[in-house]
C-alpha cells in the first residue's frame, strides 16, 4: 500500500490540521503518516498530544510532533531545517507522496528538498480576502503570505482545494495540473467536546445570535454590527460578537445595550458554553472560499445564517441545516435573523436534522474523498 506523508507547519490552523490528521490516520484502508510542527509555547505532553489528534495507540509511531521556535524572526530563519525534518522522516518510513495541506508558506524557497517526492499542496484562499491594513501590514502580507502562496500554487503539480467553487476556479486556472476536491473537516476537537468553561461574560445571558470568529473585514461583522444597532424589530434580542481581530469599524458603545463584544482569544474550552447558550450562529461574510465553523454550531444543533458567497454556502443546507441569504439584498438578512428568532417550528426541525447526523462533514465520506485524492485522476 503506497504511504502518505500529510505535512501541518502552521500551529494557527491546528483545528483543520486535527480534522484532516485524525480523518486520515483512522483510516485503515490507507497508509497515511503525519507530521504537525507545533507553536514554540506549546506545552502539551505526547500524550495530550496523541489525545487531541486522535491518535490510536497502534497508529503513534506514524505521527510526528516538532516545536517551531518562539521567536518569530529566528523560526522564519530557520525554514529549511524545519523541512529538512520533514524530508528525513518521509525518507525513513519509504514514504513517495507528501501532502503540505496548512498553507505551508515557509516551503516555497525550499521546494528543491522534495524533487525526489511527489508533492500535494492545499490552496486555501486562492484569491486573497481584502483585509484592512497599513502600509507596512499590507506589504509583510504579501511578500511573507500572499506571495509565496501563489509561487507554490505555481510550481507544485497536485493541487487540494476544499470548496468546489474554488476547485472550478483551479481547474479553470490550471487546465494541465491535476486539481482536486474533498470536503472541509468538522472543527470539533477534544477541547471542544470536553469544554466546561464558563464564560464570565455571558453569565446570565442565553438565547443570543452569535458571530463567533476572528474579526475580518471580509466577514461582515459590520453589517451585522449596525444591524443591531439601528433596527428597531431587534430590539431585545441579544447579539454576541465573540473572537479576537482589530475591529476596523468605528462603534458606538452608547447605543451598544443588545451587543456584546467578546473582543479576544476563546478558548476551546469556553467554546461548548458559548454554542450551547446561543439561540444560532450568524456567518455574514462578504467573500469566502471555505468554513467549518459551521461544524461546531451544528454539533450543539444550532442553526445557521450565512450569506450566499462562494464556499460559504456549501457549508449550509438552506431550511434543513439553516438560512442564506444574499449579500446583494441587506434585508434578508435582517429577515433571516427575524424567522428564526420567532419561527419555533421551522428550528425544532433543524434541530431535529442536526440530531440525526450532519452529511457535510461525515468523516466517511472525507475519508473516502482523501483516498481519491492520491489516485492518478483528477476528481
């Protein structure tokens, strides 16, 4: 059975990294390996490791876990040696296919490492989302993220991409590579299963819509954010914007009574109280290729509201799982919002299709899309 080495270095990405990692390594019509670089802070034994990632206790000899350093600058320096790890590893296990599927900036200037391996990239924002940054901010993004991005979506032949709108794009784009196609992973991790934090915050607060995410410009919080702030028909309901990010867009904490803003990192751990107390979660990006965070609200039966852009709307199943709405049309979102706020029955019964299991991320089926992956034709 041929041998797939899947390579994580971004820590940041850890959820999809758990997702994708635990998927292929309980996969036992499939030889898969894994190695997952770590933030340089991470303190997490082996054993919580193997424990996060799902690790069975006959599949740990196939995972490896390195530590990126903790300073920036020296871990950017210090690329090659990461890779080279990787090379040694792929090398001693006999492995010919090797998978960067976290965005692996830090491979571009050391492509020439694996010439002997047949080399497989996920694309994850193949066109960059608009962000509001400075000069500086705009420059570090493009030559140390953007840039690099695009020279390795060049020059790698196989290409991944988890939204069929992105994949067409791809396809379109990239008419001699072979371009491939599996579904997102759920975003649910241990941490999340075994969450008991509360959060002060919230502590006599339920029945709320939420924005859980890092705050963007290209996810829309603003448009959610005066909603709330300038419709009278939803005064009394409760909005919580919980995630870390700049906020880019100017507030106005006096009319602020229904808003609450969860301005910084949540832990997994806070993640179950924050699902649970709330009535759905909202997704009023303005562009997106690709969501799982839809994977956790459905996990706790919580509807979903999300605009009708891109890979966005594969992630919800409109009057089954939850709503869209179009960005073109401002008040059906506000509608959305409304008819699920008052309409009982239409969430006892998404409610009751979340309880019966969710087909989008099935991890069967992204099993059996990863195997088709690595076969010869393109999906």
């Amino acid at each position: 059975m041929e041998k797939i080495l899947l390579v994580c270095t971004v820590p940041a990405l850890e959820s999809y990294n758990i997702g994708i990692v635990s998927a292929a390594l309980a996969d036992k019509n499939m030889d898969f390996y894994a190695v997952v670089f770590l933030d340089g802070q991470d303190k997490r034994s082996n054993a919580e490791l193997m424990a996060d990632y799902a690790v069975a206790i006959d599949r740990r000899n196939r995972i490896k876990f390195y530590h990126l350093h903790k300073n920036k600058v020296i871990r950017i320096l210090s690329g090659g040696r990461y890779l080279d790890l990787v090379a040694e590893f792929a090398c001693r296990e006999l492995i010919s296919k090797i998978h960067f599927i976290s965005q692996d900036v830090m491979l571009s200037a050391h492509l020439a490492k694996f010439k002997n391996f047949e080399l497989y990239y996920t694309v994850h924002d193949f066109i960059a989302h608009p962000a509001k940054l400075n000069l500086l901010q705009r420059a570090k993004h493009y030559y140390f993220r953007i840039r690099k991005d695009k020279l390795l979506i060049k020059q790698i032949n196989n290409l991944v991409t988890n939204s069929r709108s992105q994949h067409q794009a791809l396809l379109a784009h990239y008419p001699a590579k072979k371009i491939s196609w599996h579904r997102m992973p759920g975003m649910v991790t241990r941490k999340i299963l075994n969450g008991n934090q509360d959060i002060p915050e919230l502590k006599d607060m339920k029945d709320y819509v939420l924005f859980f995410g890092r705050i963007e410009v290209y996810k829309g919080v603003e448009t959610l954010y005066h909603l709330f702030l300038t419709r009278s028909e939803l005064g009394g309901t409760n909005l919580v914007i919980a995630g870390k990010g700049d906020v880019y867009f100017k507030r106005n904490p006096e009319k602020e009574d229904h808003i609450i803003f969860l301005n910084r990192f949540i832990a997994e751990e806070e993640v179950a109280a924050l699902f649970r107390k709330a009535k759905f979660l909202v997704l009023p990006y303005l562009s997106a290729t690709q969501s799982a965070i839809s994977s956790i609200s459905y996990h706790f039966r919580k509807p979903v509201i999300a605009s009708c852009v891109e890979g966005l709307a594969e992630s919800v199943d409109h009057e089954r799982t939850g709503l869209l709405y179009s960005i073109k049309e401002p008040d059906q979102l506000l509608a959305a919002i409304l008819r699920l706020c008052s309409d009982v029955s239409l969430i006892e019964n998404i409610s009751e299709n979340l309880n019966n299991g969710n087909q989008l991320y099935d991890v069967c089926k992204l099993q059996e899309e990863l195997a088709l992956v690595y076969q010869n034709n393109a999906l």
